[in-house]
C-alpha cells in the first residue's frame, strides 16, 4: 500500500548532486527515484520558462510522484519537489502560482536532504545562477522551514557526501 511509502526528498540550489544523490539513494536502499520534472521539461523549451510553463511543471512534478510511488520499496527518493517550482517562480517573476502556495502545505515529504553548496559549480545549459549559490542556499533554509520541515543539510564532497546521506537516512527510519 503506498500509504506507508517513506518520501525522502532530495533538494537544494543548483549544482549540488541532487541527481546523482538520488540515484545512488535509490540504489542503496533498492528503490526508485523520481527525477526532476523541470529538467525534462526545460530541455524542450526553446525560450525562457514562462508563467504557465512553471504551472506545467508543478503538476508534473506532482503527476511523475504519483505514477511512481506505487514502485517504491518502502522509500521514494525524490530528486528535488515542486518547492523549486515556487523558489523560481519567486526569483523570476517576484511571486509563485498561487496552486503551488495552495498545495506546499499538503504535500509534505517525510525527510528532506538539503544538499550543500560545497561542490564545484558545474556548468550545464539549464542552470542559470553561479553566483547566487548563498543566496539560494538562504532560500531553502527558508523555504523548508515556513513548512517546518524535517530537513538535515548534506555536507562533503566525494563518498563522505553520500555516506552522511546514508547516516541521516538510517538515523531517520531508526528513530521512528
């Protein structure tokens, strides 16, 4: 039953091991993770995301969690959530649809891994902000704790960022 699905959410600013953090998760614990939506997404686009595209992106993100959760072995690993669709929509456009600040409350994730900014930047065609890192990194701090979110900031670089994920993951389904 996929009400007894643990979601642990994998978030942070761009360039921080989000993907690849969650594939070694989801291997780890052999399950499945939910990539990004909004990367797919954005790949197709030809200009800048609109308005309607960041709607777009929030019910997809929600749709991807959805068909996937039933896959799940006990745990979904979710690369990033649709706060990022509100964190964008804030940075770009200066507010967020109001469907997203609708549903953030109702969609609570039971763990979330907020990834440092202690990686290289990497450069890729659909990150658009090295030199706000701080600044996004003060956003999410923010973010999840408007939500009073359960989240544990990821530090390291190398197998010692992955096994401190592993230590936060194993702390967490331990003490419930």
């Amino acid at each position: 039953m996929t009400s007894n699905i643990i979601k642990i959410a994998v978030v942070g600013p761009e360039s921080t091991g989000k993907s690849t953090m969650s594939a070694f998760l989801a291997k780890h614990y052999q399950t499945v993770w939910v990539p990004e939506y909004a990367r797919g997404y954005c790949e197709k686009l030809t200009e800048p995301p609109t308005w309607q595209d960041e709607i777009n992106m929030f019910y997809g993100q929600l749709a991807l969690e959805k068909e996937m959760e039933p896959q799940a072995n006990k745990l979904l690993i979710c690369d990033t959530t649709f706060i990022t669709v509100k964190i964008w929509s804030d940075q770009i456009f200066g507010s967020s649809p109001q469907e997203v600040l609708d549903e953030l409350p109702k969609h609570p994730y039971d763990l979330y891994l907020l990834l440092d900014i202690d990686l290289p930047w990497q450069d890729d065609p659909l990150r658009d902000f090295p030199h706000l890192r701080e600044h996004f990194m003060d956003v999410w701090h923010k973010e999840l704790q408007a939500l009073n979110a359960n989240y544990k900031v990821i530090s390291g670089t190398g197998p010692e960022r992955y096994e401190r994920a592993v230590e936060t993951i194993d702390g967490f389904l331990n003490h419930d």
